[in-house]
C-alpha cells in the first residue's frame, strides 16, 4: 500500500467519529432509496408476475342472466383468447364466535379443470370436489384474520337460504389481491372475504342452474379492447349485460394502482428529501474538515506532490465514506425493505411478496452516495489545492472581522465580550452558519412531517367515524327496496334511529371522458349519515342537479351548469342526465351526490333505496345482530366501530411502520448534523478556548462560548424548519390525496412540540458531549502553536 | 476563591517559593523528565528572566508558576498559597486574579476588537484598568477598534501586553513574547513590558532563548536539561533600546 494510501485510512480513523457520522447519515438516505425504490419495483414486478401466470382478466362483465352455451358465442369473439362465464353473488356470514355478520363475495369454479380466466393459487388444502356441494375455498386474508383451519364450517346465507359450507383449502386470485366490501373504502379483512366454490352448487343456490351472471376474458397480446367490448356487449344485451369493462374498473386492480401510485410519489419524494439532506451535511462536514487539512496540503505539495495527486488524496477518502454509506445503506434499506414487503403482504395478497431490488438500485444508490461525497469534499479540496504550497504551509491569516453593518455594532455592543465572540462568529461565516442552520431546520422539517402524517390519520378518522358517519350500522341490500323496508328495520331488536340511503353505480360521461363512481343519495338533514368537509362542516345536498367532489369534477373536467351523461352499471343500464349544481369538498370519498329522492327519481325507480343507516340502543347489539343474521334480503352489514378498529389496526401496522422508520431516519439526522456541527465548532474554537482558559475563564464560562453559537444556529433553524415542514406537508397531503381521501394538512401542535423539541434536544446533547472537550483542551499545547 | 493556607508562611516576603519542583512525562524507561529537582525564589516587583535553549525546561516551569500546568512533585508557593495541591478552580480563579499572560502567538480573540479584547479579560476581573486607558498605554490608543486581522504583529502582542495589564495582574508571564517580531517592533513590546513593570510593580517572569534579552532582567536564571544551571544578578538593567538581536 501506497504511503499516501495509508495517510487516508489512518485519517479516516482518526476522524472516526465525524466519519461515522456522515457515514450514519448518508446511509440513512441510501437506505429509504433502496427501500422506497425497491418496494415499488418489487410491487410492480410482483403484480405483474402474478398476472400474467394467473392469468388475470383483462376484461370483466355482469349480466343478469345468460344460458351457459352463450359462452361459445363469446370465445368466438375475435381477440378474445380465454373466456370463464361464472355466477358470483354476496353472502352473509355467520362466523363462529363473532357477534355481527360478515360477508363475502361468492364465485364460482369450473366443474372440470381451474379457472381459464382468474386462476387461483392455493395456499393450503385442496381444490373443492365438485361432486360435493358444501365444499369450499375462502381467500387467505379472511382465512388467517379469523384464524379458520382446513375442515371448518362456516354458516352462510346465500339468496336468502342459510347453507353450511366447509372449508376445504385457502387460496388467492389476482382478482382479489386487495379485498373490500362493495361500498366500503376501507379494508376490513376478518369481515369481508372471498369464497370459492362448485358451479352447480352456486348456481343451484341463485337460481342460475345452466346459465351464468358473471364473465370474465383474457385477450390477445396487442388487440383493441374498445371493438371486443362492444362485440361481447352486442352478444349479451339480450341477458341485462351491464357493459363489459377493462382491468381498471377492477376493484382490486384499482386500489393496488392508487397504491402503487401513492407509493410511487414516496420513492420519489422521500429518498431525495433525505439524500439533500445527507448530501447537506455531508458538505458541512468534509468542507471543514478539508479546511484544516490546510498545511498538510501545503506540505504535500511542497514535496512535490501534483494539486491531481493531491485532489486524489482527499478524494479517496470521500470516496470511502461514500463506499461505506452506501454499503450500510444498502444493507439496511434491503432489510428494510423486506420488513416492508412481510407488512405489504398482510395488505396485497399475493402468492408471494419478496422485496428485491435490482442492481441498478444498488448501483444507483453508490452513485449517488458517491455523489454526495465528492460534490461535500470538492469546493474544499478544490480551494485548497489552489493555493501554493508556501501560502498553505503558513497559518491562514487571522481571519477578518472587519465590516460589520452598523446595525449589528449597535447591537453587539450591547453584550457581552463572550457573547459578542458568538455572534461574531455566526455573522462573519454565514455560510458555514448557514449550512448548519439548513441541516437543523431540515431535520425540524422531516421530525414535523413525521409527526403530521398520524395527526392527519387521526383527523380523518375523526371525521369520518364520528363526525360523518355516526350511525351504528350501515345495511345494504340485494336489490333496491319500497322505502316501507324502514318500518321492517325499525321494528328489528335494539333499533333507535334508521334512516333510508341509496347509492347506485354508475358511469358518469363528461367532455369525452368517463369515469366510474357511486352517486350517493343524500337525506336533507340527515342525523346520520352525512357528508362532512375538512372544516367539519357539513354538505347538503342541491335542490336539483348534482354535487360533484372535486376530483372527480378535475377528471371530468366538469363545472357547475355542464350537463352530465349518467349510465347505470346495473339492471336496465339506464341511460340519463343531470346538470352539475356545484362542486364540493368532502374529506372522505370523491363521489357524486344527490339528494336522495332526486336521486331515485332519476334512477326512475321512485322511493326505492338500496340500504339503510340504523343508530342502535348498545344494550341490544347482541340481538340485533342475531336478528339480521338470518334476514335473506340483506348484501352486507357494515359496522362503524368494526371498521375504525380495522382501520386503526391498518393504521398502526402499515403506516405505522413506515413512518416509525422515517421518525427513526430523521431522528438519526438530526443528531448526525447536530453532532457533526458540534465537534467541528469545537475543532475550529479550540484554539481560543483554550486562550480563554488560560486567561482564567472558568471551564462554565468558556463552554458558553461553544455552547452559546450551536444553541442560537438551532434557535434559528426553528422558524425555516416549521415553515418547511409545515409547507412541504402541505404538499405532501395533496399529493397523497386520490380518490378515496382528500387529506387535509393538521396543524398538530404537540407534533411540532415535539419535532422542534427533539431537534433542539438533539443540538443540546451534541452540545454537551462536544462540551467535555473544553474540560480536556490543552492550555500548554495551544500556546505553542500558532493557528 | 479555593485557597491553601500555609501557617508558616514559606515565601515570607517573597512572590514565589519553589521547592524540589519536578516535572516528569511518561513512566519507567519511557520517562522525560522535563524539570528536575527545581529551587527557586522570586521577589515582588522583580523581572526575573528565565534563559535557555529549546527544551530546556524554562516553559515547563512558567506553565507551572502560572497555573496551567502541575509539578510532578515538589511545592509551587505563591504567597501563602501551595499551587501544587491546588484543584482546578482554584487554579483558574488564581489565573484569573493573579497573573497575566503574554504568548509568543499573541492568543488574540479574531472576532473581537482590541478593546474587546481587553474588555473580554476585564469583565472577570476585580479593579481594571478601562480598556482604552491600558491600550493607550502600550501606544494603540488610536486602533482600539480593529480587528487583529487588522493589526500588524506587534501590534497584536501589544494588544495582548495591554490585556494582560489591564486587570492590574500581580504576576506577569511572558513567554517569548518577542519570538515571533523583529527586533524594531520587538523593542516597542518589551518597553510597554518594562514600564508595565516599573509602574504597576507587577513581577514579571520572562521566557526567552535570546542572551541579548536577558539584559533587560533584575536577574537571569539560566536553564539546561531541566534543570537550573546558574542564576546571575544584573549590576544594571539595560534598555529596551540598547537590545540587538
């Protein structure tokens, strides 16, 4: 090994706690690369897979009723390669030991072979005989939230008639890798599952033997969808074909797209905030480090050595760092990422959820690590190796203090000499105080994000648990009901309040575009169910016309007056119109509102409603639940405690996760930059500390001096720090918004306590530690060496 | 203020007893033994001038008088104080009432002024002389407000002679105080030292390796490995003036 070379390791050692600190930091935004990058590739790829080896639909429709053998007619269709006709229907569930019912979504499996279309991965157990009709395959996220095991009996009404169905294995199907119950938003999977079972015996139960309600395509490579659809619509609009649609009007296919998006944005934004960051404090770090390498620069030269020879020097030490940064962070960020990918698959069901990130993440992060390093040492080594070698070698020249602004003397010189030492030091260095003052405030910024995004879970659930929805129970129908259905409700066990809803799917057609949504009846003055803004004000529905959400009127591109085209996605496939009367602004949900006689008006089904919202008497839940438990006209049961503790529970454990890895990253950073700040002052005082000391200023009075200037650069970082948090917050928060949150930004105040607490808290323990320095600096020493 | 009283007052009328006053570094065979056995006694209001070459143990033992260093063993008497079994506070509060420093390196604060930093040291101090008044005496009374930066090196170490009065110190300790200066500006530095001397009765422990220098002292202790080899009385002291080097 090279002299030189052993100069860089030996430096490195004795710099080892200032390297360990940059190395910390930067592998810290190495990290939440390759973990946020990766995650999404690893998403993308494995949905992608999933698909393609299980042949997931491309094209889907529901029908009212078709003869089986029209199943030719539509594999004909040219572009279509596979075709699986199916009944599906909705079931209650009467789980064992579970109060409420649950429900699930019933599909039917071919009688000889699997599935063509939508074919399903079995985890445990096996495929249902289909010689017996009992027997059945539930979906694994139902499976393990209930704790269900092979054998088990499950009671279920099926059109009205309770079956007991057996569970024979647990499977997975790319159409159910994120699972919810119609009209809900949020996942709840102990209550809403997926169950599998015999074509004849499905069929038998609705009524549908020899025929189907249900198809589902796969097509060739490179066909146009537009002409299939309307082939198989022409085919099946004699059997009330509610219009065949593509893979992004899949449920499931659709949240994992919101999902992926919202992930997207945080691979994005997210490791580049943190790299900044590093890259910031990596600046400040070998910045000055570099600067009092001065003389040996001087002598290096001196000795003959070329300014290249010498860059290449200091560089190679930068370089190390990056090397291990990026090394660390990688290895953590692949951790990380399979802590990630064990949390994602309780979410997104798929067979398998491996992280992995490919080499040109690991590359990417290298060089971007290296990037960080060489653009914080380059400034430095560059200004150093300017200069020549005898200027280099002599001490720097006392470093000016000349022009202050008459402004600033006034003000000095109302302090004293200690304290007039700090803000001297602050005001005749700005960009060193600066950097220091932007590395604490963007630590403050991340620690306020970190603390914004639960705040803002909790005002959304606020809002909509108990603001919005204040009803027990929501009940939705097979088919919509006679408005009497509310006196057979009330007169249900344990019943206080109930009041009528409808929602009905729909396709709504403005300026050429078409978006799927649920237009939502709303009941004036409803003491329920109602639809509440950010300011927690609520939303009445217009007189007449419609109320679009706001995203949905952006995608549209609809304004108040503009006449909407409204298509039915169920029964007749009623065509209609409506005007748009205003925009609005809810914060859960971004669908179409009505009021809901208007509503049922203009679906021409007048007084009928698909569902009811029922305030109960807490004493008799038991019985209540019992009673609709066998009630046959019911789809689904949804209650409104269950959901909030399934979305609290979602909460913690997803992005719960996620933002404790961010609080722990910031966390890191912040005491990285404040340390680093620390020692490094402390390296650049020693000297006149230590004059200080000699002098006879006590060891309290000469750490105020140190002190003293990192405690005022982190009071300064407080303000920008705030203000950047509070606004990239803000940014954040419509950038996440999608369709089913408008998120709004919380001013949480004990969140920014806390963040402007821990930062400072950070400054001060660095302050402390550097602290014990003054007590060990070397009085003797300092007054034989010159600067 | 942590004092050391001695009942018999050891140093009688003296400024400073020292006795058998070792300084060692290191142990075993690795031992450097920078003082050796030192006896020394300095009267008030002498300038006594400690000679020698580099290494010679001169520094060593203005560390240790002055209280940034500690003997080895041995009893450093000043006063009636025992400097030796002094801890840390007590030696700092004795730095800051006793002595005043002057370095070869001047040891200016950069970011303050020559005022400054006078002022810096007159704000732990009991009586001091204002500022202004002791620059002027050393002749900067028309650069009060510059930076070191903006001062020339003997303009430094006179800021740095004007701060080590100012506080009316006891003791002087100047350690090569001309090292770094030519011998015109050198010759301003140890004027403004003499009449420091001759006007406040400060005792003043000079550290040089330059014989011409030696002139100036009531006495010359001469220094070799650790040790002291003579101590001479100067008949006449000469000028600052008269010095050559």
């Amino acid at each position: 090994m090279r002299v030189l070379d052993r100069k860089v390791l030996r430096d490195l050692w004795r710099m080892r706690i200032n390297v360990f600190a940059i190395v910390l930091v930067l592998g810290c935004g190495v990290a939440i690369l390759v973990m946020a990058v990766g995650m999404r590739g690893s998403l993308e790829r494995t949905r992608l897979n999933y698909y393609a080896v299980y042949k997931m639909a491309d094209l889907a429709v529901s029908l009212v009723r078709a003869p089986a053998n029209i199943a030719n007619a539509l594999a004909a269709v040219p572009g279509v390669s596979a075709v699986e006709t199916r009944v599906t229907g909705l079931a209650l569930l009467d789980l064992p030991g579970v109060k409420e019912p649950a429900s699930a979504h019933l599909v039917s499996l071919p009688r000889i072979g699997r599935p063509r279309v939508n074919d399903l991965s079995l985890a445990q157990g096996r495929w249902p005989d289909p010689d017996r009709a009992d027997e059945v395959l539930v979906n694994e996220a139902l499976a393990t939230a209930n704790g269900f095991q092979l054998g088990e009996e499950l009671a279920a009404t099926l059109h009205g008639q309770r079956h007991t169905l057996r569970i024979v294995g647990i499977a997975n199907s790319p159409e159910f890798v994120f699972v919810t119950a119609p009209g809900e938003i949020f996942p709840q999977q102990d209550r809403f599952g997926v169950i599998w079972m015999g074509e004849e015996a499905l069929a038998r139960a609705y009524d549908l033997e020899g025929a189907f309600n249900n198809a589902v395509f796969r097509l060739s490579p490179e066909v146009d969808s537009v002409k299939i659809k309307r082939a198989i619509d022409v085919a099946l609009a004699p059997y009330g074909s509610a219009g065949a649609y593509d893979r992004d009007r899949m449920p499931s296919d659709r949240f994992l797209t919101e999902e992926l998006g919202q992930l997207a944005t945080m691979a994005a934004f997210l490791p580049t905030f943190f790299i900044v960051i590093a890259a910031f404090l990596v600046n400040i770090s070998l910045t000055r480090i570099i600067a009092a390498e001065r003389s040996n620069i001087g002598l290096l030269k001196a000795f003959g050595y070329s300014d290249r020879a010498v860059a290449t020097h200091y560089a190679k030490g930068a370089l190390l760092m990056a090397a291990g940064a990026a090394a660390l962070g990688s290895v953590a960020g692949w951790l990380l990422g399979r802590m990630m990918a064990s949390v994602y698959q309780e979410y997104y069901r798929f067979p398998r959820l491996e992280f992995e990130a490919s080499a040109g993440v690991y590359a990417g992060a290298l060089g971007i690590a290296v990037a960080c390093a060489v653009a914080g040492s380059l400034t430095a080594v560059i200004a150093a190796v300017r200069l020549a070698p005898a200027a280099a070698l002599a001490p720097p020249p006392p470093t000016s203090f000349g022009s202050n602004s008459a402004m600033l003397r006034s003000f000095s010189s109302h302090l004293d000499a200690k304290s007039r030492i700090i803000l001297r030091r602050i005001v005749r260095f700005p960009r060193r105080s600066a950097t220091t003052v932007i590395g604490i405030s963007l630590a403050i910024a991340v620690l306020v994000l970190a603390g914004t995004f639960p705040a803002v879970m909790e005002r959304l659930m606020h809002v909509n648990f108990t603001e919005a929805n204040r009803q027990d129970v929501s009940l939705s129908f097979v088919d919509a009901r006679e408005m009497s259905v509310v006196h057979g409700v009330m007169n249900l066990p344990g019943v206080i309040l109930v009041e009528p809803g409808r929602a009905d799917r729909v396709i709504l057609h403005h300026a050429g575009k078409s978006v799927e949504e649920t237009l939502i009846g709303l009941l004036p003055d409803a003491r329920l169910s109602r639809l509440v803004d950010a300011r927690l004000e609520v939303i009445h529905p217009p007189a007449a016309g419609i109320a679009l959400a706001r995203a949905l009127a952006e995608k549209l591109d609809a304004s108040p007056g503009d006449l909407l085209e409204i298509e039915q996605t169920r029964g007749r496939r009623l065509i209609t119109h409506a005007r748009v009367a205003t925009i609005v602004d809810p914060m859960v949900g971004a669908s179409a509102y009505m009021e809901i006689d208007a509503l049922a008006r203009l679906m021409r089904e007048p007084g009928l409603i698909t569902g009811v919202n029922v305030r109960l008497d807490a004493a008799q839940y038991d019985r209540f639940n019992a009673a609709i438990k066998e009630a046959p006209a019911l789809a689904g049961a949804s209650f409104i405690n269950l959901a909030e503790r399934s979305m609290r529970e979602n909460f913690d454990r997803g992005v719960g996760v996620m933002n404790f890895i961010y609080l722990s990253f910031a966390s890191v950073m912040a005491g990285g930059v404040a340390f680093s700040a620390a020692r490094i002052t402390l390296a650049e005082q020693e000297r006149d500390l230590a004059t200080l000391r000699v002098l006879g200023f006590t060891r309290l009075e000469v750490s105020y001096v140190l002190v003293g200037e990192l405690a005022a650069l982190g009071l300064l970082a407080v303000v920008p720090g705030v203000i950047a948090g509070t606004l990239i917050g803000e940014w954040l928060m419509k950038l996440f918004s999608n369709d089913l949150y408008s998120f709004p930004y919380v001013f949480n105040a004990a969140g920014y306590a806390v963040a402007i607490g821990f930062a400072l808290g950070c400054v001060a323990a660095a302050a402390m530690l550097v602290r014990t320095g003054v007590d060990r600096l070397d009085m003797v020493g300092v007054l034989k060496a010159r600067d | 203020m942590q004092v050391t009283e001695h009942s018999g007052n050891p140093t009688g009328d003296l400024t400073y007893a020292l006795r058998k006053v070792c300084k060692r570094y290191g142990d075993g065979t690795a031992a450097v033994h920078a003082l050796r056995d030192v006896d020394l006694e300095v009267k008030p209001a002498e300038m006594l001038v400690l000679l020698g070459p580099s290494g010679s143990g001169k520094s060593t033992l203005l560390n240790i008088m002055g209280g940034l260093d500690r003997a080895t063993s041995g009893e450093v008497w000043f006063g009636n104080q025992n400097l030796s079994s002094m801890n840390d506070d007590a030696l700092t509060q004795y730095r800051r009432k006793r002595v005043g420093f002057i370095f070869q390196f001047y040891n200016l604060i950069p970011s303050l002024t020559a005022r400054e930093n006078v002022e810096l040291v007159n704000e732990i101090a009991d009586d001091p002389l204002p500022a202004a008044e002791a620059l002027e005496l050393v002749g900067l009374g028309g650069r009060l407000d510059h930076f070191p930066a903006q001062l020339s090196g003997g303009e430094q170490q006179r800021v740095a002679v004007a701060r080590a009065i100012a506080k009316r110190p006891a003791i002087m300790m100047c350690d090569e105080p001309t090292g770094a200066l030519d011998v015109r500006t050198g010759v301003r530095v140890l004027e403004a030292l003499v009449e420091v001397n001759q006007r406040f009765g400060s005792t003043l422990l000079l550290v040089t390796h330059n014989a011409d220098v030696a002139r100036l002292g009531d006495r010359v202790v001469r220094f070799l490995d650790g040790g002291i080899r003579s101590i001479e009385s100067n008949s006449r002291r000469a000028a600052p003036s008269d010095l050559e080097w």
